[in-house]
C-alpha cells in the first residue's frame, strides 16, 4: 500500500494544471471567434452581395436600403449573360489555359526548388538571387517585347500564346525552394544514394512526397491566378478569349446593366470555389506542416 500511494504521488503532474498554472491557455475564447467570424463576412459579404444583385434588376444598385437577400431573377440574368458572350467557350478556354498552366508551374518549381534547396552546383546562390530579383520587374514592362515575340512565332491569337509565357514562375521556384530547404533532411537524401537511387529517383520518391503538401499549396494559388488573369489574355488572343476576357464584353455597350455583370462575375468564380473546397484539405495541411516545421 505504501508502495502504491509512493508511486501515485511520484506522477508527474497532468499538463492541463501545470499549464494554468503558468498562465498558458491555448484553447480560443469568444474574442478569438468574434474575429475570425467578422474576418469570414469581410470576405464572404462581397461575393453574396454580387450573388444578391445579379439575381435582381439594376435598381438593386441605386435602393437606399440594399437588399441583403437574393431575388428572382438569377437565371434570367445568368441566360443574358450566355446570349451576349461565348461563354463556354471562353470556359473551355479557361479550364485548358489555367489546367495546363497549373501543372507545368508546379513540375517545373518543385525540380527547381529542389534543385536549389537539395544540390551543391556552382553558382547556385547567385542564380537564387536573379530569380528572386526577377519578382522585383513589373510584369507590364515585359508585355510590349513579350508580344513582339509572340507575333514573331505567329502564336498570336491562339491559347498557346497565353500558355507559353507562365509555364514557370520565379515565384514558384522561391516558394518551392523555400519549403525544401529544411523540410527534407540531409540524412535522407544520403540513404537513397547509399540504397543506389539515382538523383532523379531521390527526388520522386523523397523530394515529392515532401513537397506535396506545399505542391497544392502553390498549384491552388497558380490556378486562381491564371484564371483571374485578364491583361494579357486581353492583349494576345482577344478573338480567342478566355472566361475574363469574355466577361469583360458585358461592359462593352454605353448602358450597363450591373446585374447581368455581377451574375456573370458569380457564375465564373463558380469553379474557384469547387476547387478550393477540393483542395481545402491539402491547404490545411499544409499550413500546418509549415507551422509544425517553424
């Protein structure tokens, strides 16, 4: 009995008491939720008000007391929207441009973060250093000499212009390069060499199954990116046009009706959103590989 009662006394104490004692309390409060709540309607109000007034007529726009719920009229501004502009089209379009862009912007970045992160070659910082001052160059200022290229190889007027130019960023390869560096250990890469694995399978099955996490990170952001891009679309294939590009005819008249625009700016962030709901969880994820690695 003694034994028992020593050895029940010698437990260390349970973490929750040892933290309240300190004054560490990690679990939210009220405050905590009452802001992330007004951070979510701060975000969510604009995409529900152009919900609100594409499903109603102009006059939604001009009323003293905004409506806060959605009318009667949605698909008949949403059949406006499809009368006007090729819209499925301009969608195909956009789902290849933004598809092909995504996929190549991801492959090409994580072999080259890897390759800065996990290599030893001459010249390696200084080459981090030009891509890195590379994001410093306004991209306006290369579109005039980036179009006379275009029209050199006569792509303009075709997808492949709007491809080509994005199929690697600085950005990219930075973030890419950033997550690697101390994600994968040096140890690690050191058994797959002595196991025999050469360097491009050290990197499929070390480097990528790492880099996963941030790999949809950095696809999620270049898909909205390549699907909101409006200039240079605009620019190289106005006659093959994108879903923005198409969009943007809807303001092309001298009387604008506002609530066909916004049904029509709804129904292209439509496939944003699925996708964010696809990817929520690998988002998530690795957020928290990041905060867990910091």
């Amino acid at each position: 009995m003694t034994t028992a009662i020593r050895s029940a006394t010698d437990r260390p104490a349970p973490r929750e008491p040892r933290r309240r004692a300190l004054g560490i309390d990690r679990r939210p409060g009220f405050l905590t939720y009452g802001i992330l709540l007004a951070i979510f309607i701060g975000g969510a109000y604009p995409l529900w008000w152009s919900f609100v007034a594409g499903s109603s007529d102009s006059t939604v726009l001009t009323a003293t007391w905004p409506p806060l719920l959605p009318g009667g009229q949605f698909w008949k501004n949403i059949g406006a929207v499809l009368d006007t502009v090729p819209f499925w089209q301009a969608l195909a379009n956009s789902i290849i441009v933004s598809t092909v862009i995504t996929l190549s912007v991801v492959a090409f970045s994580t072999l080259a973060g890897y390759a800065f992160a996990k290599l030893r070659f001459r010249g390696r910082e200084g080459l981090m250093v030009f891509v890195v001052g590379t994001l410093a160059v306004p991209t306006q200022l290369g579109i005039i000499p980036l179009f006379m290229v275009m029209k050199q190889f006569g792509w303009t007027g075709t997808l492949g212009a709007v491809i080509v130019p994005t199929l690697v960023t600085a950005f990219g390869v930075f973030f890419m390069r950033q997550y690697l560096v101390d994600v994968i250990p040096e140890e690690l890469i050191e058994a797959a060499r002595v196991d025999g694995a050469n360097m491009i399978r050290t990197f499929w099955h070390v480097g990528v199954p790492a880099a996963r996490p941030a790999m949809a990170i950095l696809g999620l952001f270049t898909f909205m990116t390549a699907w909101t891009d409006y200039l240079w679309p605009l620019l190289v294939a106005p006659q093959n046009p994108t879903l923005q590009v198409a969009l943007s005819q809807l303001q092309s008249a001298k009387y604008v009706d506002y609530s066909i625009v916004l049904a029509g700016a709804v129904l292209a962030t439509i496939p944003l959103l699925i996708l964010f709901v696809l990817a929520g969880r690998q988002l998530v994820s690795g957020i928290m590989a990041g905060a867990v690695k910091g």
